[in-house]
C-alpha cells in the first residue's frame, strides 16, 4: 500500500498516542469476532492450513490492535484446524506474521511489545489471511481539484461531507481507482483460496458522512481550524486548501468495487453492531481519541501548537452539539470477508 500524502498515526505510547487512544478500533474487532470466526469456518480451505501459516495487517499502526486482530485470527484458524484434523495446532503449525503500514509508522512501539522470542523469523512472500482495521478509507493523493480554489471542484470543507455532488465524485472516483489498486495488490500476494479480511467504517446507502456523527466531527475539526484562521494563528488560505484523503463509502459503492475488481468473491458483508455505538459520547474522549487519528497529519499542516489549539476546541464544539451527535444518523460499522478467486 503507497499513499501520498501519508496518513499516519501519533506514535509513541503518550498520552497523545494513537496506542493510548484507539480502543473505539479496537472494540470493532471484539464486535465482529464471532462473525470472523464463522467465516473463517466455513470459508478457509482446511487445505490452506499446514505447518506455516502466515497473517498479513495493513495498516496496523503502531498497536496494540494489530496483536487482537492476528490473535484473533489465529485463534480461529487454529480452532478451525482442531475441530477437523483432530490435531493439535500448536504442535504443527507455525504462524508467521506480516506488519505492514507507512514507512513513518512507530514500528518501534509495536515492535518492543512483542515479547523477544517472538520477534525473529523469516519473510513470506504470500499469505493465507489478510486483514485491515479502519484502514480501507484512504485514498492515495487529494483528488484534482479540490483544493484549488479556481476550480469548479473546489472544497470548502476539509473532507467529502457528501452534499456537493461533484466533490463526492471526484473523492468516489480516486477511492474506486485507489481501492482496486489495493484488491490487485493483495490478490497477487495471497495464495489462492486465500481470505481478506475487511474491519471499517462505511456509510448506509444515502447517508451522507456529515449526516453521521464521524462526519460531524470531521466538521467539528474544520470549524476549528476556521476559528484558529480567524484568530489569526494560521493563515485562512492554508485552511482554505485543506483536504483529507479520506473517503468513507456507502455500501453499494463498495460492493460495486469489489465487483468491478474481479479478484475476490464477497463472502460476507456483515453490519456490526459497534459497542461503543457511533462514537464514544463523552465530548472530551472523543476529542482525545480524534486527536491520536487525525493529529499527526493536521500536524504536518498546521504545526503541533495549532492542531492541540484545535482539537481543544473540538471538545468545546463537540460539547455544544452533543445533542446533535447523539440525534445524527448512523453510519456504519462492517466486517466484509473476500476470498480470493
Ligand atoms: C486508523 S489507523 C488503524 C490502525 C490499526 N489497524 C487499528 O486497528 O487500530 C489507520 C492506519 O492505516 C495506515 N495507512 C493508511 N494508508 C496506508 C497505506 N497506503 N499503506 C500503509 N498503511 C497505511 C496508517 O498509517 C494507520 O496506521
């Protein structure tokens, strides 16, 4: 996976840090377990599973989620091997795992938490199971246009909110290029019957993201960073040109990618039911755990001083509309399972 401009997390195990601050992420995985478990029963070939056994997360950041989304998968693969060899899975397979994620990534942080006998091995060149948590919505650049303020796409906001039409296209258009890039790229490194599995974010059908309460907060962060312009403390042109590449799909439009991609067959497209429903709805959580996924990159913009300014008054917002947020309508939280063709 190469993206430009890089969307990382803040590193470090600090009280700003994504590893301090990512159990909304986290508590997905847990949500979506004994659907993945299913999955992995009825759609894993017993034949895929012998003496090495290798796992791939993209987009693990800097844990400790990547360790519950492998474990978790282990676990199934294992019980799966159990349950119909009789065997026993630790005696017989080793598993080898595969961190993937930005070259800025804090791969120290993850890495130091292995415990040592677990950090050495070999490098696979293909894998048995694939998976991405809350890392399927990025796309590679900001599309053409959007932050120019010339063009007829021009966008305001600092990410697709869904009610300009063009600007949702133009975002729809790059994630579908971006995304069958990504579908291609696994479905080389799989071995064939080989699964992904897909942990994230998505819209319902018509939904639009500023509808929802992540858009919500999305508009909450550009309102704040208006504010700061303002005041004076950043410049309102570089708020002005400000876009994420970010883009949280509808539904249909994911199926339609992974249709048009033609590399894997969609064996499961699961709704979950996050326990922490849309957002954690205490305003000043929300604001910290925002903070660990968006700051390094607002960060990169704006400077340290000005993205702490503004997540302060994210709180303050957030705080203000809390009836708002409570009242939006949902998004959506999904498990997909594709098998590779
Ligand atoms: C919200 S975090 C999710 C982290 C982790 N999977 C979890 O469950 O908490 C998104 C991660 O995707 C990574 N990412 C985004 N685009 C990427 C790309 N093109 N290649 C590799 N990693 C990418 C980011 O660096 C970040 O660590």
């Amino acid at each position: 996976m190469s993206t430009t401009p890089q969307w990382f997390m803040i590193g470090g195990e600090g009280p700003e840090s994504y590893n301090q601050h990512s159990s909304y992420q986290r508590a997905l995985l847990e949500a979506a377990k004994e659907k993945m478990n299913e999955a992995i029963s009825a759609k894993l070939s017993i034949d895929l599973i012998s003496n090495r056994f290798s796992v791939a997360d993209f987009g693990c950041a800097s844990g400790p989620n990547t360790f519950t989304a492998v474990q978790n998968i282990i676990d199934a693969v294992q019980d799966k091997y159990r349950k119909e060899t009789g065997q026993n899975p630790v005696e017989n397979i080793e598993f080898q795992v595969l961190f993937n994620d930005f070259t800025t990534n804090d791969f120290n942080t993850l890495f130091q938490a292995l415990p040592a006998e677990r950090r050495e091995g070999t490098i696979a060149l293909s894998f048995h199971i694939g998976v991405i948590n809350y890392a399927f919505h990025f796309t590679s650049t900001i599309p053409k246009g959007i932050t120019d303020r010339d063009s007829p796409l021009w966008n305001r906001d600092m990410h697709c909110t869904g009610f300009n039409e063009a600007v949702k296209k133009a975002y729809l258009d790059q994630y579908s290029v971006d995304t069958k890039n990504l579908l291609d790229a696994r479905a080389e490194e799989l071995v064939p019957g080989g699964l992904m599995l897909l942990f994230g974010s998505g819209l319902r059908d018509g939904v639009k993201m500023s509808e929802t309460p992540k858009g919500m907060v999305m508009d909450f962060i550009g309102a704040s960073l208006n504010d700061l312009a303002q005041q004076g403390v950043i410049e309102q042109d570089k708020v002005d040109t400000f876009s994420t590449p970010l883009y949280i799909a509808e539904e249909g439009e994911i199926r339609q990618i992974i249709k048009e991609n033609g590399k894997f067959t969609m064996e499961a497209f699961e709704d979950i039911i996050h326990p922490y429903g849309e957002f954690p709805l205490d305003p000043k959580i929300l604001a910290v755990s925002t903070r660990a996924s968006f700051g390094a990159f607002i960060t990169a913009h704006f400077g340290a001083d000005a993205m702490r300014n503004a997540f302060e008054l994210v709180e303050v917002k957030a705080r203000e509309e809390f009836s708002g947020i409570q009242n939006a309508k949902p998004g959506m939280q999904y498990l997909i399972v594709l098998r590779k063709n």
